[in-house]
C-alpha cells in the first residue's frame, strides 16, 4: 500500500477522480454520498472535462476505495485520476 496513491491526504492535497456520471442529478448524488464518508470536507466539480472529474479534499486520511464505493453505492463510477492516461 503506497500512502500516496492510496489516500486522500488533508488540508491542500486534494484528490482527483473520474467518473461516469454525466446529469447534474447524478452528480448531486455522488457528492451527497461522499460527503457522508467522515473527514471529507468538500468537493468541486469540473464540469467543462469530459469525462466529468471532481476533487475531494478532507480534513484527514481517508482511503480511496472508500471514495470509490460511495459512489458505486449510486450507481457510478469513481477512477483516480493518477492511474488514468489520457
């Protein structure tokens, strides 16, 4: 397990991920559900990407595959943007 690619690191280290998602609706939902996981602090979406990206930022360490299955809980899919190659 490397901590850096493994993790979201708090304060100014935001972590990018790529989903599948497209509908504002949907996006909601995913931000609803991340934001239910304890330490995250706030997502921003950037709509003008395709695919759709956001960063979470939290206040400590919290394991990716925990955003991950946030979001596949509704229905989606969240990549971390460091293992894609574009």
């Amino acid at each position: 397990m490397e901590v850096l690619l493994d993790n979201v690191i708090p304060e100014n280290h935001p972590r990018t991920f790529t989903t599948n998602a497209s509908e504002h609706k949907d996006l909601i939902k995913i931000k609803q559900a991340i934001l239910a996981i304890d330490g995250v602090e706030s997502i921003e979406f950037m709509d003008v990407v395709f695919p759709k990206q956001f960063k979470v930022t939290s206040s400590k360490m919290i394991e990716v595959r925990f955003v991950e299955e946030a979001v596949n809980e509704v229905g989606f899919n969240a990549l971390p943007r460091e293992f894609l190659s574009f």
